[in-house]
C-alpha cells in the first residue's frame, strides 16, 4: 500500500486525473458549443441549400459521411485552441513567464 502512495506521489498521478477531467469536460462543452450554438448559427444557410437538418448527415452516393468528418475536425480544432488558450494562461499563472524556462 505504501508503494502505491509513493508511486502516486512521485508521478503526480493526482495532477494528471485533474488535467483528464477537465479536458474531457472542456471537449464536452466546446462540441456543445459547435453543436447546438455555432453550427447552427453560422452553417444554417449552407446547411439549407445542402437539404439537410444536421451537418453530420452529409454524405456522399457512396456513403462517405464527409459532414461527420467535418463536424469532428471543427471541433478538435476548436478544442485544442481553447486547451492551448488555458494552459498558457496556467503557466503564466503559476509559473511566471514560461518562455524564460
């Protein structure tokens, strides 16, 4: 039992449990973003004149779902912009000016 405590202590497993959640809840609040708020909002048109209600739903005749490829490229883009946004802010938070280290 102590090895494990020495073992969480020594590879800071706390620290990257934190860092897991709050990326996973970070991820979940962005694609809710892109999903119900800005998708709808900026693609509504072009969505329109594609005849479908969803981004997702955009396929190709052979079944290619290219509007799902898109809609998760968005948001992993999105998503690692804000995750880059806030652990700059962290470090330069925590640890001062990170460019000096």
């Amino acid at each position: 039992m102590w090895g494990f405590a020495e073992f969480i202590k020594e590879y800071n497993i706390a620290g990257m449990a934190v860092a897991f959640v709050m990326g996973q809840k970070v991820a979940a609040w962005v694609g809710s973003l892109m999903t119900d708020v800005i998708t709808p909002a900026l693609l509504a048109p072009a969505m329109e004149k594609a005849g479908v209600a969803n981004i997702s739903d955009l396929a190709t005749d052979g079944g290619i779902m290219y509007g799902s490829f898109l809609a998760n490229t968005i948001d992993f883009l999105v998503v690692a912009f804000v995750m880059y946004l806030l652990v700059i802010y962290l470090v330069k938070k925590f640890l001062g000016d990170y460019e000096k280290a």
